[in-house]
C-alpha cells in the first residue's frame, strides 16, 4: 500500500524501497539491472534529486535520495 506523500525539506535524505509482493522478483534479465542502473539519473535531474547509495537486488530496490527544492 502506497504511504501519504509527507512534507519533505531540501537536503533531507530520503530512503526509498520497492519490493516486490510476495518476496518476488521484480528484476528478471541483466537488462533490468541495466535499466535501473542508467535510467533513474534523467528522471531524477528532472526531478532534482541525488542518488547518494542504490542496491539492486532481485526481489527490491533500495535507494537513498536527497531532494534540492521542496516537494509539493
């Protein structure tokens, strides 16, 4: 189940997870890894975040973000 969006600050670092339901994969071929490793750093200039620490693991993704501008 998704959380309510909270107030975030400038320079705050945010950890975020996504998981799989059930403890299954949600990174099948080494493609995905490859996906997930080159893709996030455009959408994340768009968004105007850091990527500080990322682990990709088989069945989750964890990454520690630091948001520049406030969120809305």
């Amino acid at each position: 189940m998704a959380r309510i969006p909270g107030n975030g600050n400038p320079g705050q670092a945010l950890r975020v997870i996504q998981r799989g339901n059930r403890h299954y994969a949600v990174l099948f071929p080494s493609t995905d890894y490859t996906h997930y490793h080159e893709d996030p750093p455009a959408a994340l200039d768009e968004y105007v975040c850091a990527v500080h620490v990322y682990v990709f693991v088989t069945n989750h993704v964890h990454l520690l973000l630091t948001h520049r501008t406030n969120v809305q």
